[in-house]
C-alpha cells in the first residue's frame, strides 16, 4: 500500500511537471511575435524548382532555427512562410511596405514601383556581372538610395542575396559572330522598354510573350530565339531542343533581395535585430549561383547538337555599346550620382 501510494505520489509529480513544461511552453509559444515570410507559391517546398526559392530557402530555414534556439530569439520570435495571403509578387512587397507583412523577397523590377531608379539595375548592359553590381551597391550614392526607399517608402534590403541568372541571347539561326547576323530575327524579350529598343538597334523583331507560350512560338517559328537564363534555357524551356546557339555574352542581371518592414525592423531591440542579420550576413548563396550558371554553361558547349559563340573582344564591345545606347533613356532619368557610381564601379 505505501509503495502504491508512493508510485502514485510520484506519478501525480511527473504528471504535474510535464503540465507545467507544456504549459509555459504553450505560453511561450502564444506569446510569441509572428513574423510573416510571404510570396506567391504552390504548397511549401514547391518552389525549390526555381532558382531564387533554392536560394531563399538556405536563408529562410537558418533564420528559423536561429529563432527556435537562439536565446536572444527563443520563444520571442516565430516564422511563418505564407504563400496564400497575396497573389503576386508585387502585392507582397506592397503587404510588407503597409505592414501587414513583415518580410517577402524582391528583386529590382519590383522595386522599382517603389523607386524608379531601380529600373537601371536589369536594363540590358548596364551591369557587367553580379561582383559589378554588389560593388556599385557599397557605393555611398546607392546606400543613400537604401535609406531613402526604407524611410519614405516602408521597406528595406538586408541582404542581396545572388544573381539568379544573367541574360543571353539563344538563336535558332546562327551561326552568329557579329551584330549584322542577328538581322531580320525574332527575339523574344523578358519584358521592358529598354530590351525592346536594344533589340530593334540590333535591327532585330522584339517580340513580348508570356513565358508559358515560349516553346510553342519555337516550335511554330513564330520566334527564332529569345532572352533568358541559363537556368531557364535548361530548366524550364529545354532550351537544346529548340536553339542551337548560345551567345556568350551577358546582357543584364537578376539580382533578389530580402526585404523587411522598416518600422519594424527598427522597432526592434538592437541584440533581436542583430541576431537576425547575423543570419542573413552568414549565409551566402551567390556563389553557388555564379558556379552553376558557368557549369551549365559550359554543359552547352560540351553538347554535339549546341554551341557556345564566343565573340571577339572588338564585337562584344559593339554589343555593349548597342545595348547601353538602348539603355540611354533609362540611365538619363537616374540622379548623376548613381549612375556616377555605377561606371566607377566596373
């Protein structure tokens, strides 16, 4: 009997302390500020098939476990990945600039509804590669530009986190070694006055399409080539079944960032927001993205049925000239400083 009781007395004990962990750790959790990670997705994990949720994912998952072991973070903080709350990319960086968001990822032609100069940033020719462009980001004209769009506009970059792919031209008719043999040919453009005018410089037919009709205009001659990645020549438009030629030189980047809310990532206490940025300042996925693009790269050159044109010194000048003529209106309606710093930069 008095070892039943005492079992008994022991078990009521476990039981008590078990409800006690739980409980504060239920109350922990309640007490817990939701920080929204929002984009436009499939279910969870669906978007590995691009190339900047593969990068957003590296950063997102150590933030996340920074904040559930970290304890300047630890029962504070609790990340939610929503991708249901806006329907495009656009509307999550507008939720996160009202605050109904706290974080998204963005790139420069999204943030340009918010400050035109970021127009500059994929305009064909104006950036030379991904070190150029984080170069020209240090630059005081262009952290001036930061500050000013997370004061007046809400939202503010943390990290650029990688190039997810430099803009080639693909041709289905080649072989193409200077200007004058892309005469007369259809290019399909990303979108973007700047790339229509280079192209039509270049005495070529820019055509606007969606994406998802790209291959079916291939295969119907109705394009003979186009502008894109390599991650999209080989991923998403199999590109080695439509285009034989690959003209090495780059014509713009896609650089994305993360972005915050502004006022809440400076209302929070300096040790929190630190703990934070530590996480995104560690982690570093361009040069994964910068080996990738150069080993696919070279997978099209080593193919029998594709090739790689590499033009002379003297004709990839003429290809950058043409493309920042085309990028002229673009440049000319920046601050002199930025653009100042960009060409001090290369």
């Amino acid at each position: 009997m008095k070892n039943f009781k005492r079992i008994s007395g022991l078990m009521m004990t476990i039981c008590l302390a078990v409800i006690m962990t739980f409980g504060v750790a239920s109350t922990a959790t309640a007490k817990a500020k939701k920080v929204k990670f929002v984009l436009v997705g499939g279910t969870e994990g669906g978007q590995e098939t691009s190339a900047e949720a593969m990068a957003l994912n590296m950063y997102i998952g150590a933030l996340d476990y920074r904040m559930r072991t970290y304890h300047v973070l630890k029962g504070k903080y609790q990340l939610k990945w929503i991708n249901t709350l806006f329907a495009d990319a656009n509307e999550c960086l507008t939720g996160v600039a009202s605050g109904a968001a706290e974080m998204t990822f963005s790139g420069p032609h999204y943030l340009e509804q918010l400050e035109p100069s970021w127009a500059a940033v994929e305009a064909p020719g104006v950036f030379d590669s991904w070190g150029h462009f984080m170069k020209t980001m240090n630059t005081p004209a262009w952290k001036a530009l930061h500050e000013k769009m997370a004061e007046k506009k809400g939202v503010k970059v943390i990290k650029w986190i990688a190039n997810i792919g430099n803009y080639y031209l693909y041709s289905s008719k080649g072989p193409i070694n200077r200007l004058s043999d892309l005469k007369g040919q259809k290019i399909r453009y990303p979108g973007g006055a700047a790339f229509a005018k280079v192209l039509k410089g270049m005495k070529t037919t820019p055509i606007s399409l969606p994406y998802t009709e790209v291959v079916t205009a291939l295969q119907t001659n109705m394009i003979d080539g186009l502008l894109t990645d390599w991650f999209g020549a080989f991923y998403f438009y199999n590109l080695p079944r439509y285009t034989k030629y690959a003209v090495n030189v780059a014509w713009g980047i896609q650089p994305i960032s993360i972005v915050v809310n502004a006022d809440w990532w400076k209302s929070m206490p300096a040790k929190e927001r630190t703990a934070m940025q530590d996480v995104f300042d560690r982690v570093d996925t361009s040069q994964f993205f910068e080996g990738a693009q150069h080993a696919i790269a070279g997978g099209w050159n080593a193919n029998p049925k594709t090739k790689l044109i590499n033009l002379s010194q003297s004709e990839a000048r003429n290809w950058k000239k043409a493309m920042l003529k085309g990028s002229a209106s673009v440049l000319n309606s920046l601050d002199p400083k930025l653009v100042q710093a960009i060409e001090a930069s290369r």
